[in-house]
C-alpha cells in the first residue's frame, strides 16, 4: 500500500528487510506535511517511545494487515543504564518492542556476568558493558536492583558448616593421608593375601593398610566389627579437627542430647555373620559369641561411635546402597537446618572385602579383572578401557554444625554443608538407567536445595565406578545439567576403589578439602600428558567431560558450589551440595 493510504492503527514495515526481521510500527496520528508528503507518526507495537517519519505519498510500504487501537500502546521508555551501579542478583529485563511475538528476556547477575538461563544447558552470558548497550531504537530495557534482604519476622532453617573431617582410607589412616595421596595421584589398592582369597578370580582390592583393631584399646576392639573401628577412629579425628575435646561431649562442655550421629552403611562388616556361621557349622552352637548379633547389625558403627563419644541426641543409620554416606550426611543437614540438634558426625563406613561379596561382585562381571603388578590402579574410572569397579573399605566423616553455633566457639569452618538432593531410577535392580535422568534430577534438586543455580558449581566429585554403563550414564547427566559449560570433574575410586556405603563419606571429605585450599585432585587410572601416571587410560571421547586428569587443579574462582555424586543399586541417587567459603 502507499503511504496516502495509512490511517491511525495499521501495522506497517517501512521496508521489506524491516518486515523480514520483524520489525513493525503501529500508526498513531498522520499529518500532511507537503503536497507530496505525509508526516506519519509510529510507536513500537508493543510499547516504546513516539518517532515521526516523513514519507512521499507515493512511497511503498508494508501492511502486516492489522489494525490495532493506537491508544492501548504504552509509551515506555528504557531505564538508563550508562551510570547504574550492578549487583549480584540485579535483574534486567529485554523485550525487542518492535516483534509483535516477542518475549521479554531477562538477565541475571551472577559472578560478574549476566546469565540468560541460571540453570538452563547453555552458557550464554553478557558482561556489564554488553548489558548496558542493549537499550537501543527496537528494544526497552529494565533494571531490576536486587532487593535489599529485609529482617525476617520468624526464624527459617539454618545455615550448616563443616568443621570438622576424619577419614581411614587405603590410602591410609587419616585426612592428612587422604589429601596427600589424592594430590600425589597415589592409589592404595592391593593384591588380597589369605587363603580365603586364593580361589577367587579377582584377588584385588582397596584395604586399609593397618589393622585399626591395633589403634583402639583392645577390650572396646573386641566389641566393634571392622567398619565400626573404621568408624570410631573417623569420627575420634574428625572430632578432635573440629575443636572439641578428646573423649566426647561431655570433656568438651556440650550438651550431649543437642549432638547427633548419621552414619551410611550398607552391610557394615559381613565377616562377623559369616565367621559365627562358620563356628556354628564346624563346633556347634556353643561356639558362636554372644556378640555376633549386636556385631553383625549395619547399625553397629553408628552406635559405636555414640558410646565412644556419649553423644545421646540420636544415632542415625542410611542404608541406600552405595548412596548410603552421602543420603546419611544429608539427612544430618536437614536434622540441623531444623533444629532438631546441633552437631552431628556424618559419613559412612564399610567393611566388605570378603571371601563371597568378592566372588559375588566377580560373578556379576563387575569387578576389574586388572592387577596391580605395574604399579597402575586397575580401577580406571572415565577411562577408555575401564572394566569394572574395585572393591575397597574404609570410612568418612564430616563435623556437621549450625552455623551460629561454629561461629560461637570460633570454630574453624571447611566449608558450608548447602544441600543435598535424592531421586529413584525405577530401573534396575543393578544398572543404572542409561538415560542419566534420575542422576539429572538428584543433581538439579542438590543445587537447588543449596539455594543456588547451576551457573554456581564449580566442580563436581563424581561417583564414576569404572563400569563401562555406569560411567556413561553419569556423565550423560552432568552432561545434559550443566550443557556447554566445562566444570572440572574428578573421581576418587582410582585412587581408592569403591568404598561402597562409605564411598560418599570419604568422597564428601575430599570434596570439603578442595573447596578448602582451592585444589582439584586429579582422576587416577584416566589421563593423558604430563603427570599422567604409568599405564593410565585415556578418557573415553563418550564421557564429554572436563575429566581433571595428570595433575591437581586449580579450582575456578567464578562459582561457589561443589557436588559429590552418590549411586547406588537399585537407583538410589543422593548429590551433595558444598559451598565455598570466602
């Protein structure tokens, strides 16, 4: 149509690129300017701001075949951005005002970028200047400030900190063997010695190098099953790391119904059922202890820690498979949030390196089939040519603690305890799903619960057992969370084996120390380069990871959350959320 022929209302392109990108003006007044010319006034259709042109009666423009009521357009004008002060957590707001079908887009601040999508699969993001030039002809911008954090009228749930960690490992006893290890890319799996083993086609595993029975007073020994000892030596150290006296709640001036233990395990010590069944079938019932039954219960490591320490306000056990440390350490966070005490020791603890759980796991085809004679872990996780997951036993634990109760005491604090997150596979009694889905949403539902946002997580501690279906699955998830963007990964059961119900534990102690001294260990058994140990895997090209590998790294300083990834048979997914302490 002409220009002539406007009237107030249309919807009309000016040019036929302007109506290809979608760009319209809605006629609001119309004015002779010459004989042959016409004074048109336009107005974005979805609001904006008033601009005349000057057109030739005769000159040809674009009709979208609309008619729109020019007085329902609002006049918006953009906020001006060349002087505002930016906030984390600011807010600005892009709509392209001259799309009829356009959506408003919004940025958020977050780690001196601006994000389109906090938790979406992309990385797209802006800087302060790129944000302050998006106001222009075609779009309205806002800022939204943060709004300042009003006083709440109640309390709500609290903030929970770590202050303390104790570990026993393959690597050794102690958190100081532990972090030494990772960092040196050292692994502690050995050649399984006794007969009992000698018939078995894998004789490889991640023992703990000392007896702990030798570091505990004999008598009290006699009355703890091996993950129970694992247990109490963790939790004497992590105790003591976090500032309380030796010998428990009461040496240390606490009221003793205000501390908590939340202990993972999925069998405890099989060994204990097994002997008094052996003595049963070999002497008769006469010579089976009266302490195998209290010795045998996955329980026994958790109350064991609470007689060692008197601590009465409860003594919690989780038994989800090998999600069971880190579901325990969970559920200690939400006791604390909600005040239902003020310290807990939480982790998990295992002790199942035997005869039939060896043979069990090898008849499944789970088990590496790889020994240790040249010095490489056969525990391969992300490599290319992984083939099954270590046996291994040991224990964690963390010193978990409301915040204003640390602060009280000037404890010294790891780390903040965020959130932690759960979902079910509905699967398999044994495989994970290869879709990845259930871990997707145990990892979303961690972040989430810590208050934070993907564009937050700056590492994740994978659980990556070495199995060829369980890797992939895993990192399908990590994949499909966090998209295009490299978080740095590492995984433990190199250096360790699987430590099964204590895996989450330990793995929760590593990941606590990185975001403490800023360090990502690296990945044994998968690497390429410098630093790559002697007969490491490369990474599988599947996985698509940043799989930290060779060496330790140094932690991203733009982010604040870490994840400890737990799966476990049956579809038990728990994800851990640790955040940074500046």
């Amino acid at each position: 149509m002409s220009a002539a022929e406007v009237i107030p209302g249309d919807l009309i392109a000016l040019t036929p690129d302007d109506a290809g990108r979608s760009c319209w003006q809605v006629v609001t007044h119309t004015l002779p300017e010459t004989p042959e010319t016409i004074r048109v006034t336009l107005r974005p259709p979805l609001g904006g701001t008033d601009h005349d042109e000057v057109l030739g009666r005769d000159r040809r423009i674009i009709s979208a075949c609309r008619r729109l009521n020019p007085g329902a357009i609002p006049h918006l004008v953009s906020d001006d951005l060349t002087g505002a002060e930016f906030r984390e957590g600011d807010r600005v707001t892009s709509l392209r005002v001259v799309d009829p079908g356009a959506e408003e887009v919004t940025y958020v601040r977050r780690w001196g970028v601006w994000h389109r999508d906090l938790d979406g699969s992309t990385d797209e993001a802006a800087s302060d200047a790129e944000v302050r030039e998006l106001a222009d002809a075609e779009h309205v911008v806002r800022h939204l400030p943060r709004p300042e954090r009003a006083t709440a009228a109640g309390r709500g749930p609290r903030r929970v900190v770590v202050t303390g960690l104790g570990a026993v490992t393959p690597l050794g006893v102690g958190v100081g063997e532990l972090w030494r290890g990772l960092l040196e890319g050292r692994h502690g799996i050995r050649e399984l010695e006794g007969e009992e083993f000698a018939e078995l086609p894998v004789r490889v595993a991640g023992t703990v190098p000392v007896d702990p029975a030798e570091l505990l007073p004999r008598a009290a020994a006699r009355r703890m099953n091996r993950a129970a000892q694992f247990a109490v030596l963790a939790a004497r150290e992590a105790w003591g790391d976090a500032g309380f006296a030796a010998g428990g709640t009461r040496e240390s001036g606490l009221d003793p119904e205000r501390i908590g233990v939340s202990l993972g395990t999925i069998l405890g010590d099989a060994s204990v059922l097994v002997g008094g069944d052996r003595k049963l079938r070999e002497k008769g019932p006469r010579a089976v202890s009266p302490l195998t039954t209290p010795m045998t219960v996955p329980s026994q490591a958790s109350s064991q820690v609470s007689l060692d320490l008197h601590i009465t306000g409860e003594a919690r056990t989780v038994t989800a498979a090998c999600a069971s440390g880190t579901e325990a350490i969970g559920s200690a966070i939400d006791r604390i949030r909600y005040g239902r005490i003020d310290v807990a020791l939480a982790g998990g603890a295992e002790a199942v390196v035997t005869p039939a759980i060896m043979a069990s796991f090898a008849a499944m085809r789970a088990l590496s089939t790889r020994g240790v004679t040249d010095g490489s872990s056969p525990s391969r996780p992300f490599g290319r040519d992984r083939d099954g997951f270590v046996n291994g036993e040991g224990a964690g634990i963390l010193v978990l603690e409301a915040e204003e109760h640390a602060r009280a005491r000037g404890a010294r604090i790891y780390c903040e305890a965020a959130g932690w997150g759960l979902s079910a596979d509905a699967h398999h009694m044994a495989a994970p799903d290869p879709s990845g889905a259930g871990v997707a949403l145990a990892v979303r539902r961690a972040v989430r619960d810590a208050g934070g946002h993907v564009v937050d997580v700056v590492h994740v501690n994978a659980h990556a057992t070495a199995t060829v279906e369980g890797d992939l699955a895993e990192a399908g998830a990590l994949r499909a969370v966090f998209g295009g963007r490299n978080v740095p990964v590492t995984a433990l059961k190199g250096h360790l084996g699987h430590l099964q119900g204590a895996a989450g534990g330990v793995e929760a102690v590593a990941t606590a120390l990185t975001l403490h001294h800023g360090v990502v260990p690296p990945t044994v058994g998968a690497g390429t380069g410098a630093g790559a140990g002697a007969g490491d895997a490369e990474v599988d090209d599947a996985i698509g990871l940043d799989v930290v590998t060779g060496r330790a790294r140094e932690l991203p300083a733009a982010g604040d959350l870490a994840l400890s990834n737990s799966f476990g048979f049956g579809g038990h997914n728990a994800v851990l959320a640790l955040r940074r302490v500046r």
